[in-house]
C-alpha cells in the first residue's frame, strides 16, 4: 500500500517530460522564410528546416503540416512583411511615373544589398522557380501573386491613360516591362549588384519612359 500513488507519478512526470518543447511559431516561420528564399524549395531539406527553425521534425509537422504547407505559408509570410514596403508611396503618387520611381527604388532599397544582409538579396517572389521544380499547386500559388502585381501595374497604368498622363499605346506592354526591370533587380542583386548599380538599371528604365522607348 505504501507505493500505490508512485505509478501514477511517474506517468505524469514522462508525460510532461514527453511534451513537444514550445517554440515562437512566428519567429520559426520567418526562419523559414529566410532559407526558403536564399535556397528555393527543391534545395531547402527539412534538416535543413528543422535546424534553422530550432525545432524538432514532429514539430514542424505538427505546426505546419508538411514542407509544402510551409512554403506556402513562408511565402504569404514574405509577401505580408515586404508588401507594404515594396509599394510604399505607390498609390499615394501624384503620377504614373513618380508611383513607378517609388516602385522600383522600393525595391532596390529592399532587396539590393538585403536590407542591411538581414535577409536574402532578391525578391523571393520574383526569383522563386518552385513551379519550375515540379511543384505545379505551389507553381501556381507563386503566378498568381505575381498576376497580382502585374495587375496593380496595370490598373495604375490605366489610370494614367484616363487622366491624359501616358497615351494608350505607351501603355501597351508597360506593366509587364515594369515586371521585368523588377525581376532584373533582383537577379542582378542575388549577383551581387550594389546598390549604385541597381540604381542605375532603375534610371535607365525611367529614361524609356521619358524617351520613346516607352
């Protein structure tokens, strides 16, 4: 009789003793984040996952459901924390062409030189190939948030046509160049472009729109 409580004691202690460690789900997802962009999926393993998160595989499991799941959730992440930032005095601008200054020099501030090497150089959205690397539902995920972005282009290109700022046949294909010098910034900064350099890929692409290049 004298031990008849002992059992019972030490179940509760090896089922405390067997609780997943608790971890900041924030702070592990934007880890995440940061090795996804710098290596893509495909190149991103769950050790790899599970030691820049700090937390065990069952964890990751248990919190986020699978690599793909994490992805998906890494990127709307990324595109939560950098969005504002990327298109910060866009719509505020008092013309197409300052709105896509503001645009363009946002991003080389962003992602050229990483914000200080905080994070990857590049945008994550623009340099993302997971589509590419056979994952069509995560492939599809990626288009659609750059169909977003191009589309945000496009309606303040139309804008500007409709106030009698840009002629309609200017801005023809204007969004999708926009897109691409985007793209080229963030390619040329993975490179190791400095931020004088991408600077002046955003200059070149603003003496189009003065020109008749545009």
């Amino acid at each position: 009789m004298k031990n008849t409580h002992q059992p019972e004691k030490s179940v509760a202690a090896g089922a405390v003793r067997g609780r997943p460690r608790l971890f900041d789900r924030e702070a592990a997802l934007d880890q995440a984040m940061r090795l996804f962009w710098r290596k893509g999926f495909s190149a991103t393993s769950l050790s790899d996952l599970t030691s820049s998160m700090g937390i065990s595989p069952p964890s990751l499991y248990a919190a986020f459901g699978s690599k793909e799941t994490l992805y998906a959730e890494a990127l709307a992440h990324y595109r939560q924390s950098f969005g504002n930032k990327l298109w910060a005095g866009f719509d505020e601008a008092a013309t197409a062409r300052e709105a896509i200054t503001a645009y363009l020099m946002n991003a080389v501030r962003l992602f050229g030189g990483a914000a200080a090497a905080d994070y990857p150089a590049g945008c994550m959205l623009a340099l993302s190939a997971v589509g590419e690397e056979g994952n069509a539902i995560l492939g599809k995920i990626v288009r659609d948030a750059r169909a977003q972005t191009l589309q945000h282009l496009d309606e303040r290109l139309a804008r500007a046509v409709s106030e009698g700022e840009l002629p309609a046949a200017k801005a023809t294909g204007l969004a999708r160049f926009i897109l691409a010098v985007q793209g080229g910034i963030s390619l040329q900064a993975r490179d190791g472009a400095n931020r004088d350099e991408l600077e002046s890929i955003v200059r070149q692409a603003l003496c189009a729109w003065d020109g008749d290049g545009i």
